[in-house]
C-alpha cells in the first residue's frame, strides 16, 4: 500500500484502523503543516481497511496481488481442457 504525504491530512484515522498495526504517521511535517501517515513497510495484508476508513480520497492506495495457482500436471490440463 502506499500514501501520498501531499493528500494525507494526518487525521490519523487510518492509523488507529489499521488491524496488524502497520501503519503510523511521519515526525515530520508536509506541506499543509500536519503529520502524514505511511506505512512502516511490515505486515500489510492488503485488507484495506485503511483505504474505506480514509476521509482522502487521493491518499491511499492498496494493491493487492495475485494468488500463485501451481501448475498443472498434464493429465489434469488435459481434464481441464474438456470441462
Ligand atoms: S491494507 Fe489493511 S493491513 Fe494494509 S495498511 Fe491498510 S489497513 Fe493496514
Ligand atoms: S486516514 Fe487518510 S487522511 Fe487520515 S492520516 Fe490516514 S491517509 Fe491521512
């Protein structure tokens, strides 16, 4: 997930919301004088949460990655193939 400092209006919301906890806002202030929030880069499940809870539209961002499937054998591609 990531947070665009230059949207976030460090209301802290999504901090608070956060399930795993990973996410906490800047010591340092942006360019409307308030702590954005980011992320500590640990533990995120993509369940964005933060994303609904944010009042920004613009500020959060959740991507999500695709499930690995393992590969088929031959003889369950070729079932596959007739279903
Ligand atoms: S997507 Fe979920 S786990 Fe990840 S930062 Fe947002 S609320 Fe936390
Ligand atoms: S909920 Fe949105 S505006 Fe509030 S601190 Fe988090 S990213 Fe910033």
């Amino acid at each position: 997930m990531t947070i665009d400092a230059a949207e976030c209006k460090g209301c802290g919301v999504c901090v608070d919301a956060c399930p795993p906890h990973c996410l906490e806002l800047r010591p340092e202030l942006n360019a409307y004088g308030v702590h954005a929030a980011r992320y500590t880069g640990e533990s995120c499940s993509g369940c964005g949460v933060c994303f609904y809870v944010c009042p920004e539209p613009g500020a959060i961002t959740v991507y999500r990655l695709n499930a690995l499937r393992p590969a088929r054998t031959g003889v369950e591609a070729r079932h596959a193939a007739t279903l």
